[in-house]
C-alpha cells in the first residue's frame, strides 16, 4: 500500500484513536514520524513511544496518554503543509498555536523541531502540523 502523505495518515490514525480512546497505535515507521513522535513525548501529549524493527521498514507504537476520566492531552491535530501544498514559515513568521498553548512542529534544515525551538535557533522551515 503506498500513501501519498505518511505523516497525515499518522496524524490522523492519533486523531481517530484519540477520539476512540484507543491506547496504543501502531503504524509503519520512518525517521520522520519517530521525531514527530518524539516532540509529542516531549510536550507531553503522548505517553510513549517505541520503535519496533520486526521488519524492512519496522513499526512505531505510540501509546497514548488518557487520565483516569479517559481526557487526553490532545485536543486537536491538524496537517499544515502538505504533499500538493507546502507551507514554510521564516523564522519571525512562525506561528504560535493558540496563543502558546499548542505546538507547531516544523522541519528545519536543523531537524525537526517545535515551533519554539526554531525560534530560539532563528530558523524557519515547513510547518508540519499544529497539535493542541
């Protein structure tokens, strides 16, 4: 099966298990998704993560963080630049994501980072996704 956006069809596999209060997910692992992953771990929207090499490709699992009235951390994902529409931001123009209380996750030529961190770094890049 190949996909044209993986980094949507991971977004969106969070979203729908975040909504079904699903804990752990499962899907094909790139280098790409394992530091979206990372910053979600990171900024606390996710419990954990791991990769698992039992193939070519491998797996990522996250597992995702619920309290003990099932509420999760994430309340809203959404896709920014995508395959048909890249958006890049300069480093004065990187957005803050409700008022700083989400995260933009944005790919620099340093890696891939928080909107925070690239402004820190003075760097812009293409804005992933916005979590909240």
């Amino acid at each position: 099966m190949s996909l044209t956006d993986p980094i949507a069809d991971m977004l969106i596999r969070i979203k729908n298990a975040n909504t079904a209060r699903i804990e752990k997910i499962e899907m094909p692992n790139s280098n790409v998704k394992k530091e979206i992953a990372k910053i979600l771990f990171d900024e606390g929207f996710i419990e954990n993560y791991e990769v698992v090499n039992d193939n070519a490709v491998g797996s990522l699992k996250i597992y995702l963080k619920f309290d003990k009235n099932k509420k999760s951390p994430i309340n809203g994902i959404k896709r920014v630049s995508k395959p048909s529409l890249r958006v890049y931001a300069k480093k004065n123009e990187i957005p803050k994501v409700l008022g700083g209380f989400g995260v933009a996750i944005i790919s620099t030529s340093k890696g891939i980072m928080t909107g925070e961190e690239a402004r820190k770094l003075g760097i812009g890049g293409e804005v992933i996704c916005y979590i909240w």
